[in-house]
C-alpha cells in the first residue's frame, strides 16, 4: 500500500465508502475478443505503469507537506524540552535537534528533486491516458470507418471527425496502425453477426455502468477525505486559539509547542488536500454519474421502438456516450497538468 493511501486510510477511519455492489465485469460481443485479446497486454503494462507513477507522485506531495510540518515540530522541541537552557543536562546535545530538522528539509528537497527530475507526474499522466485509451480502443474499433484513406491513423479522430486532438495520441495512432487489419477483420464480421449491434450495445452500458460505479466510489471518498481533512483542521485550530488564550496568564513551553506545530500541521493537510484537488475531482465525478445515466438510457432507448437494435441508432448513442468519457479525461489531465511536480 503507498503512503498516500495510507494516510487516507488513517484519515477516513470509521467513514462508510460503501458506493453499491460493483456491477458485473463487462461481457464483450465475441467477434471482438480476437481485438480485444491483442490490446490486453498493452493495456495492462500502461496501467501498471500508470498506478506505479501515480502512487509515486500522490504519495510525494503528501509526505513533502507533513515533513515541513514536521520540521517546525523538530525546531520548537528543543524549546519546549528546555534543553535550549544552558544550565540542562541535554543542552550539550541540543545541536542533535537541529541536525533532524536540516535531515527533515534534505529529505523534502531530494522527494521534489527525484520526483521533478523523473517526473513522476508526466509519467503518471502519460501512461493513464495511454492506458486509459488503449482500454475503450475496442469500443471505438466498430464506430470506424475502415473503407478509403484517412488523414490519421488514430481510430479516435476517425471516430470523431472535427474533435479536439486527445492527450498523447501519438502512441495511440501507432497502436491503431499496428492492429487496424485486425479490426478490420473483427469489425467486418462483427456487423454481419445477426444480434451484433444489440450485443455492442449491452456491452457498452455494462462499461458505461462499470464507470458510474466507480465515479460514485471518488464522489464518496473525497467528499469523506474534505470533510475529515476540514474537521481536523477546525479542530487544530480551536485547540490552538484555546492555546495562545491560555498563554495569556499561564506561560508554558508546551502551550508554545502547540500554537507554533498545531497551525503549521493544519496547513500542511489544507495543502495537501488543495494538491489532491479533491473537491473538484468530486464535483466532476458527481456530474459524470449523471451525465453517464442520460448516455446510459439513450442507448438503451436504441433497443426499443420500431426498429430496435438500428446500427445507425447504436452507433449515434455510442458515440456520444464515449465522447462524455473522453472529455471527462481530457478535463482530468487540465485538471492536474498544471501542477507539474512543484509539488505544492
């Protein structure tokens, strides 16, 4: 488990982040699991990568924050133990303190020095959206038009002529190039399948309903992660108002300690939180459910009427329905991009 997740975990004790039973895993239509098959390992090896690279990166902001609360902590105790008093048996080793917080301020600069120099966050970024495309390139697959020459091999640009060029493309285009006979061939004898489209269709509200689960997951769990983030804080802060009013009449190291390390440590988790950007991944989460519920019952509507299953219907539905996902990943990477490993 990263450092990241395992200080939310510490924070979240005792919340429920139950979103439902997860849907069953999506069942594509068998004229594609040749395409399907071949993309998998590709697939796999991005994600890997991308999971790696993201916990790498998340955990990094976190524990560059906590470390600099922790410095102020090492800088006060010193005074807060007496040992600043010459007359302490520990004063001969109050240098040791000092040592620790310039050990503490290294270890920061080498997190962010390793982590800009590697960049984690491009790294992180690149292989999400790699992975992240690879995964829907078999939903894309049967939406293409295969017949003549187009201008780009990417079966996302053919899909949706005239749209807004996606994120690191480039390695996709390639892939599309790699496997376009194969799809070709899948998709060629897909469509002449009697109950295809119908198929296609049920395949592709299985992933869409796979995505709202998992939106539903990230609306609970940073709206769980502002509230105990902003309970806490509330928290530190009356403890440290309640602190510096007592220092008043009453003056004792400790209550230094306190209003010197609680306010430093509540900016450190205020700061972490702004880096995670957690109210913003919930808000677009919490709209993607809804957005993906309309797509959702528009395919759905293509199965009934007068002619249920229409190509021309599932394709339309579809189509949309994969542009929301899209656009919520295009937003994603705006999202986070401009953080760029300043870490903070």
């Amino acid at each position: 488990m990263a450092l990241h997740q395992i200080i939310q975990r510490w924070l979240l004790i005792g919340v429920d982040l139950d979103a439902g039973p997860s849907p069953p895993a999506p069942l594509p239509p068998e004229p594609l699991r040749p395409l399907i098959d071949a993309l998998a390992p590709t697939h796999q090896r991005y994600d890997l990568m991308a999971v790696d690279f993201g916990h790498r990166y998340r955990s990094a902001f976190w524990m560059i924050y906590l470390l600099s609360a922790t410095a102020v902590l090492f800088a006060v105790m010193p005074l807060a133990l007496g040992w600043d008093d010459s007359r302490h048996t520990m004063h001969p080793l109050l240098f040791l303190w000092a040592l620790g917080e310039v050990a503490i301020i290294l270890v920061v600069g080498l997190i962010y020095w390793t982590g800009h120099r590697r960049d984690w966050q491009g790294q992180w970024l690149y292989a999400r959206t790699q992975a992240e495309l690879t995964w829907y390139l078999p939903l894309i697959a049967p939406l293409v038009d295969y017949s003549g020459s187009a201008d780009t091999a990417s079966w996302y640009s053919r899909a949706f002529e005239g749209a807004q060029p996606l994120h690191a493309e480039d390695g996709i285009q390639k892939l599309c190039a790699q496997y376009e006979p194969l799809a070709r061939q899948c998709v060629a004898q897909a469509w002449s399948v009697p109950g295809f489209a119908r198929d296609y269709a049920r395949w592709t509200i299985e992933v869409l309903e796979g995505q709202c689960h998992y939106h539903r997951r990230v609306v609970k769990r940073q709206r769980a992660i502002m509230h105990r983030v902003h309970s806490l804080n509330n928290k530190l802060f009356g403890v440290t108002a309640v602190a510096a009013l007592v220092h008043l009449w009453v003056h004792s190291r400790w209550l230094s300690v306190v209003t010197t390390f609680f306010p430093a440590l509540g900016a450190s988790l205020h700061g972490a939180l702004a880096q995670s950007e957690a109210y913003r991944l919930a808000v677009t989460s919490e709209r993607l459910v809804y957005e993906l519920g309309d797509a959702i019952k528009r395919i759905q509507a293509t199965q009934e009427g007068s002619q249920p299953g229409a190509v021309q219907d599932v394709h339309d539905a579809t189509r949309e329905a994969i542009g929301v996902i899209l656009e919520e990943h295009q937003d994603w990477h705006m999202l986070v991009r401009p953080h760029h490993l300043p870490l903070g």
